[in-house]
C-alpha cells in the first residue's frame, strides 16, 4: 500500500531521515517506534505531505501510496491528503459543534447535501465508536468532550472522507488508560477497512494492535518485520536494547 | 488552605482597593454628566430632545433637540466602519495567513505608524486634500461631509482594528490548521473555515473597539464634516457628530444655561454608548478566557 524509497529529509541543513526504505501493506497495522528524536514523526509526515508547511523541510526519495507518486511534482496535494487521514498527537477539534466537526471534510470536498452530510457523521462517528456517547447531542461543542472522546472525535474527522490509509501520531499519548484501550480496539477494528500507520511509544502498545513493526535509530530504519517475531526475537542488538527498555 | 503571608494579602487588598477605585471614579464620571445634563429636562420634553432634529441652542428661540447630532455621530461613524472593516480584517489575514514573514516583518511597522499619525494632523489632511477630492468626484459644492469624516476616521481606527483581529488570528492553535490541511483543505478553505472562524471572538472585539474609538473621536470629524447640524439625507451631506459639538459649544456657554445642560446631555449619550460598547468587549473577551 505504502511505498516508499531511500527517503531522506532535511530541516534546514540538518538531516533527520537517512534512506528510508519501507513497504507497508494495506490493512495491515504498521507501528513506528524508536527513540525521541529518531524521525518518526518527521517520516509519518512525508506520506501526506505535512512537510510541505514546514518552509525550511527538504525531501528527496520516493513513496508511493495507492497509485499516487506522492512527491511528483504532478501530484495533486489535495487528492492525497483525501486518501490519506491523519491523527494528531494532541486531540485538535476544531471549535466547532461535534457535526461540523466530522462534516468539515465532506464539505470542503464538496458535499453539501444535508441527509447525505448526516449519514457521512452517523457512519464516521460509529466507525470512531463514539456515536453512542454522543449522538443525542451532536450540536454540542466539542471543546466540552474529554480528552478521550475528543481524540475519537478526531479520528471520525479524519474517517469522514474515506481515506485509504490513516496516519497516527501517538495518539494516545494525551489519555489515560481508559481511553486509551477504547482508541486500541477502535483501531484493530479499523484495519479491517482503513491502512493504519501508528507511531508509539508504548511497546507494550505496538505489541497489541500492530502486525508489523519498524524500528527506526537516528533517522535510520534499523529493524522491520511482523510484530510477533521482532518482539520475540529482534534480529539487532538496538532493536533488542530498545524493547527491553535498556535506553530509550 | 494555609495562611496566606501578610505582604500577599497587603497586595492582593491593594489590586482590589484600585479596581474598585477605577469603577467608582467611572459611576462619578457619568453621575457628574447626568446630574447637570437632566436639568435639560425642565426645557424640554426628553422626546423632543431625543428625537426631535432641531438644534437651535442658540437662536432666539433655542431648541436643544440632538438626533440630528446622534444620527451625524452614527453616520460617520458606521460609514467608517464599513470601509475600515474589510480593510483591518482583510490586512489582518494577509499579514498573519498569507505573507510571507519577512513581508508582514515591513508592513506590521508601516501600520503602527498610521496608528501614532495624531487625529490634527489627518484632520487637517481630510479638510485640506480629500475635500476637495469629494468635491470633484461627487460634484458636490463642498467636499466636508459625512463621506470625508468617515473616509479619515476610517483611516484611523483601521490599525486598531488590524492589530487586534491579527492577535487573535496569530493566536489561533497550529492544531486546528495542520488538522483541516491534513483533511486535504485548500490555504484559503482553512483560512476561511477554521482560522477566521477560531478567531472570531478576538475580531468582534476589534471591530466594537474600533467603533468605540470612532464614536468618540472629536477632532478629526469636527475638521472633515462641514460641522452643519442638518439632518443628514446620504453621506454627501455635511454633518456633525455629538463629540464635535461639545467640543465646539462648550468653550462659549454660559455655565448654568439650558445650553450648558444640553451639551452635558449630549456627554451623557456619547458616555453611554462608549460604555456599552466597551462592555461588549470585554465580556467576549471574559467568554473567550472561560471556555
Ligand atoms: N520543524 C522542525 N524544524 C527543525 N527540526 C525539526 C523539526 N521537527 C523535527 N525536527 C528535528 O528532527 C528530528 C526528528 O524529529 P521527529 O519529530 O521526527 O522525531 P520523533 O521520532 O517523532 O520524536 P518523538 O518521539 O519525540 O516525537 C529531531 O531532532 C527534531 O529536533
Ligand atoms: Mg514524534
């Protein structure tokens, strides 16, 4: 599904990624871990373009996602970012009601009609698990949700345009427990239709929802292969510093 | 709790002793107006005062009659709103959205420096160069009406109003920007859909300040409006506001005259509207801090 090619990135004259070379498969759940600072995020980034906002981000590489050559100079940035969702690390509804919330990118999309615009929500915020807390009151501002619920409010958002793939930056890192198990089996539920690429740092975390795990050091992919067998036998020696929690 | 240290409860009774002074020095001030502005009352009735048009104060049959001076005071004023507006908050969102840093870095200062610009000084622009210019384009006899007092005024309370709505822009999270591009929202989508949205309260703040400043601006709208208490008809009328008069009447008038307590009449209106509108103001602002 994703595709991507000795990808390497700079901020300014700094480089954070070195030849990234990765395959991930649809419907499958690919975790990325690592160290703080290791490029994760700055890698997620790339498969929708993110960095385009970044003035002083340069990439060079290639990643394919679908049937699109995302850094082609052809690429319409639109069409991908429709294919590909993303999640934050910091639940960020808009101050908008909850409805306006997940219709924002229907509408943008052009998609005006009313009762169509209501099944896109219902649709989005089941997928989300969240319509059965909040679907007497979907006019209610959604700045008034937990922290929990926002973030569940984020992914409908996101799952409102049907994308392909859905990228999450450790979005569970704001929640507590409870909510944070309610986002894990959202997102085994997910892969059953959406690509999920999530970035964590909890291992414990990439060893219960993931199917295939990479392991990047310093900007590098040192390690990538099915979760069960890289948590039960990491091929490298960092891999296996990093998961028994020896640095990190 | 735990006891509170002495010097702490000296500064917090301190803060509390000025803003209660500040409350109570603003009910004096009002107080002081309306005391001597209702013994007007004993001239005429308050519906004639208010809604008659006729301010005659000092002819041999004076009338203190004061829409015509209201209504001057909100054509002006609402026409320089309808200029200013658009061009604040269309600046604000160029300077905070759309340039690039190093260009809003030159604009920015080149704004603050309209603001410093004192209210004689465009006053004497507006009656000296666009006059005349109104007079030529709108074949008009004179060119100090309604239409110049706002064109100036608009000038001047253009960088309150960019300023503040370029805050509030300037405030709005990144969050909520990287979240509608994410969706695959346009710059000009996400401008229009979240970040002006999100920063609406800070913007009604700005515009309501803005008018506030307009309303009560003396010296440039007794300088560009022709000063003629006629009922105006359209902007190519002349005008004059509430401010201007009392500017103007108060240095001749005999203290004590019905004259005299018109004019503290007139504060009192001026008064009661800056007050409302600043009381808008703020309490959007305490609404935007609560939630
Ligand atoms: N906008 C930016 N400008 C300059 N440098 C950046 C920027 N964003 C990230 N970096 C740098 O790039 C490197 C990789 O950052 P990135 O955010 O991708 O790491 P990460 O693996 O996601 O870390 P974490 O686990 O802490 O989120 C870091 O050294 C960081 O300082
Ligand atoms: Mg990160």
């Amino acid at each position: 599904m994703i595709h991507s090619r000795d990808v390497n990135l700079w901020y300014g004259r700094k480089q954070v990624l070195f030849d990234v070379t990765l395959d991930i498969l649809a419907n499958c759940t690919t975790s990325l871990i690592g160290p703080s600072g290791c490029g994760k995020t700055s890698f997620l980034r790339c498969i929708n373009r993110m960095n385009d906002i970044i003035h002083s981000c340069r990439v060079s590489g290639e990643i394919r996602v679908g049937g699109i050559e995302v850094y082609s100079p052809k690429t319409d940035v639109v069409m991908l970012r429709k294919k590909v969702g993303m999640v934050f690390q910091v639940p960020n509804p808009f101050p908008k009601s909850i409805y306006e919330n997940v219709a924002y990118g229907p509408m943008i999309h052009g998609k005006n009609d009313r009762r169509k615009l209501d099944a896109v929500v219902e649709r989005s915020l089941r997928e989300a698990a969240l319509w059965d807390e909040v679907k007497d009151d979907l006019q209610k501002s959604a700045m008034e949700l937990s922290g929990g619920q926002k973030q569940r409010l984020c992914i409908a958002r996101a799952l409102s345009i049907e994308p392909e793939v859905l990228l999450m930056d450790e979005p569970c890192s704001a929640l507590d427990p409870i909510a944070t198990a309610k986002i894990e089996d959202l997102i085994n539920k997910l892969k059953e239709k959406y690509t999920v690429v999530i970035v964590t740092h909890n291992i414990q975390q990439a060893a219960r929802i993931s199917d295939y795990t990479a392991y990047f050091y310093l900007g590098k992919i040192i390690e990538f292969g099915k979760t069960s067998e890289m948590f039960e036998k990491p091929k490298e020696k960092s891999t296996e510093m990093y998961l028994t929690g020896r640095f990190g | 709790m735990g006891q509170k240290k002495l010097s702490e409860r000296a500064i917090e009774w301190g803060a509390s002793a000025v803003a209660h002074a500040s409350i109570l020095i603003i009910a004096l001030i009002f107080l002081f107006l309306f005391a001597e502005g209702y013994k007007i009352f004993a001239y005429d009735d308050p519906l004639h005062i208010f809604f008659g048009t006729d301010w005659q104060p000092t002819s041999q049959n004076p009338r203190y009659e004061m829409l015509a001076l209201i209504v001057g005071s909100l054509v002006v004023t609402l026409g320089a709103m309808l200029i200013a507006i658009p061009l604040g908050v269309g600046c604000a969102i160029y300077l905070s959205e759309i340039a690039p840093p190093h260009l809003a870095e030159i604009l920015k200062p080149i704004i603050e420096i309209l603001a410093g610009i004192p209210s004689v000084v465009l006053g004497f622009f507006a009656l000296v160069v666009l006059a005349p210019l109104i007079s030529l384009a709108f074949g008009v006899p004179s060119g100090l009406t309604a239409l110049n007092g706002a064109l100036i005024l608009a000038v001047m309370i253009l960088p309150t109003i960019e300023t503040i709505s370029e805050d509030a822009l300037r405030a709005v999270p990144k969050g909520f920007r990287e979240a509608s591009f994410a969706m695959g929202a346009t710059h000009w989508e996400t401008i229009r859909h979240v970040a002006v949205p999100a920063a609406m309260p800070g913007i009604t703040v700005a515009i309501l300040l803005g008018f506030g400043r307009a309303i009560g601006e003396t010296m440039v709208v007794l300088m560009a409006t022709g000063n003629a208490s006629i009922m105006p008809t359209g902007l190519l009328d002349p005008v004059r506001a509430m401010t201007s008069t009392i500017a103007s009447e108060m240095g001749e008038v005999a203290q004590g005259s019905a004259h005299y307590f018109a004019l503290f009449m007139v504060g009192c209106i001026l008064f009661a509207i800056s007050f409302a509108v600043n009381l808008a103001a703020s309490m959007i602002v305490k609404r935007g801090q609560n939630s």
